[in-house]
C-alpha cells in the first residue's frame, strides 16, 4: 500500500471508474455498472486515515455500504500498487472507437470540440453531471451540453420546469469551479426536448429561451403517417428556439433494446425547412442508433444543411462513442465546416442566439 493513505485511496476510486467507464463503452447496461462507481463514491468519502485502517483485507473492505465482494477485491488490487484484475481485462478487451484504417474518420474527428448531447442522473442517464463534465474534459472536449429529457418523458423522468431551472444554478456553480481550477471546458445549459404529436416543443418557451442549445427529438407516436410526422417535424424545425434536430428517424438497428424501423416522413421537406430556418441535423453516434441512415445524411448534405455530431450518451464511458459519428460523417463526405460542434464555442453560441454561421 502506499505510504500516503490517502494517495492510494485515490487510486481505488480511479480504478473503480475507470472499470465502468470501459464496461459503459462496452455497452454493458449502465444500471450494472452502477455497482462500482457506487464504490468508487464509497472510498472517496472515506478519510484517509480510515482507508489505511481497512487495509489490504477484502472482508474488511465488504463492511463498508456499497462495496461487494468485487468491488473489493479491485480497491485492494489498487491500495497494493497493482492494476486490478477487471481492469486489466476491460482494458484488454477494448476496441478502438475508430478502425485504424479509417484515415478520414480519424482525421475528421480530429476537428471535434464539442458534444451537445447527453444525459445525466437528472433523467435517464446513469451518472452525475458532475461526473460526465469531468470525463468528458479528459477526453478533449472543450464544451458539452447536458440535455437531459423535457417532462412529457416521464418514463426517462423528464425534467419539470422548476427542475430545469435548479439544474441551470447547478450548472453555472459547476462552471465557476472548472474555470477557478483551470480545466478547460465549459458547460453548456440545455435540453432534449420532446417533439409533441402537433410539432410544439415539450417545455415552457421562456425558458427554452434561457438555456445555450435546445435539442428537439420525437420519441412518441414514431410510426405517424407520412405526412403528419413530415408537418410535426417541420413545425418544430421553423421554432426559433430548436437548435439541433435529434436523431430524426428514431429507427434503433442493434441492441438490447431490439430494433426498431425508421419513421417516415418526406425528408427532403423536413431538411429543406432545417436550412431554410438554420436548424442543425444530428448525427447520433450511438452504435444502435446510428441515425441519420447514410441516405438521409446524403440528402441532408445536398440539401446544405448544419450537422451536430453527438455522442447520446446516459453515461460517461458512452462518451467515447462520439468518435463512431465522425466515422460515419467522413465516409459521406461531410465537411469539418459544416459541423457545428467542431466549431469554437464562442462561434457556436453566436450561431445559436443569431443563426449567423
């Protein structure tokens, strides 16, 4: 163990969430990662002194609340200078985000600077805001956007205005602390809010006006008729205060979820009224998602629209996937300049309050 108590503290807690960051990336439901980054939070709380008092003896390790018996066996590997066995074998197991052939994905994504994105605690997600920040600036981004789901999704626990609002304060106080400490990326207030039956927007217009990027996304009511879904999509794309149109087609092709065919709608329509009103179209990076099809994002580029590559991701190892849009960009042939999220954030957030590009 080391000698400082609480330096090898530290490194159970980063052996910890570094086995959930890769068993997230995996695609491991996050709910059964949960069990370590619980641990994790368990050791952090733990001051040093206690930490050196438990030791090395895993049964000891398993009297502390929401430390089990693999979870111990990791803490000790660490507090012993040793990498734990699970993490040996994530790391082992991991694929690269992006083939090693793929030249133009690579060099693509060499552009990224933003995610706008992703859910936390406050809804579906597995993690707290704080923790997807902080991972996300350790892998180079230099701004995210936390878009955790409107009301009407009560199943995902949509935010309610008074709940948005408190995460708006929970955000700048965030933001307070990553500048005074000097990390590098900034914080973003927004939403994904749903895409009602009629093309309204799921939240108060006030304070869609208050936040930095509003996505809007259908999740109901996905098999429409063709011509409702094209004039509710539409009408959602024409709000001012629809920044990113979400994963559009909401198909679902692999998973544990099953799969699920695209919707329809006439997209040419729907990608003519995104440029006409400046409304970027997301490529979702999830791998069961992978919306737009590679059709609609070809249409979409001749169409002349503004893309947001976005990682989706409900938990921070799922953030790495952010890579796997990049991938599918660069093999359509969407340029750097027409992504929005390689742009700077002061370019970005001028875009979104004038629509100027």
């Amino acid at each position: 163990m080391s000698d400082d108590p609480g330096a090898g503290g530290q490194a159970a807690v980063e052996a910890l969430r570094e086995i959930a960051f890769w068993r997230e990336r995996a695609r491991v439901d996050t709910h059964r990662v949960k069990a370590y980054r619980k641990a994790a939070d368990a050791v952090e709380a733990l001051a040093p002194e206690r930490v050196a008092e438990l030791g090395t003896t895993a049964t000891a390790w398993q009297r502390i609340p929401d430390v089990g018996a693999s979870t111990a066996k990791a803490i000790v590997s660490a507090l012993e200078g040793s990498v734990p066995d699970a993490l040996a074998k994530a790391r082992a197991e991991a694929t690269p985000t992006l083939s090693p052939d793929d030249v133009a994905g690579a060099e693509l994504f060499a552009h990224a600077r933003g995610d706008l994105h992703m859910h936390t605690i406050a809804s579906d997600g597995g993690s707290p805001l704080e923790e997807m920040v902080r991972v996300a600036a350790r892998l180079g981004r230099e701004y995210v956007a936390i878009s955790d789901h409107s009301p009407r999704l009560r199943i995902a626990n949509g935010l309610s205005p008074a709940r948005l609002r408190a995460q708006i304060e929970e955000v700048a106080d965030l933001n307070a602390v990553l500048e005074d400490e000097g990390t590098g990326i900034r914080v973003l207030t927004a939403i994904e809010v749903d895409i009602l039956d009629d093309g309204s927007l799921d939240q108060e217009p006030a304070l869609l006006e208050e936040l930095d990027v509003v996505v809007g996304s259908v999740h109901s009511e996905l098999r429409m008729e063709s011509a409702a879904m094209t004039r509710r999509m539409v009408r959602a794309v024409a709000n001012p205060h629809l920044d990113v149109l979400g994963h559009c087609t909401g198909r679902l092709v692999e998973g544990a979820r099953g799969t699920r065919p695209q919707s329809q709608f006439d997209a040419e329509i729907v990608f003519e009224a995104c440029r006409e009103y400046g409304t970027a179209v997301e490529i979702n990076a999830r791998p069961e998602r992978r919306d737009p099809p590679d059709d609609l994002i070809d249409l979409a580029l001749d169409a002349e629209v503004l893309f947001a590559i976005d990682s989706d991701s409900h938990a921070p190892g799922q953030l790495d996937w952010l890579a796997l849009g990049y991938s599918r960009a660069a093999a359509r042939g969407v340029p750097a300049e027409r992504i929005i999220t390689t742009w700077p954030l002061e370019r970005l957030l001028r875009w979104t309050e004038t629509r100027e590009v």
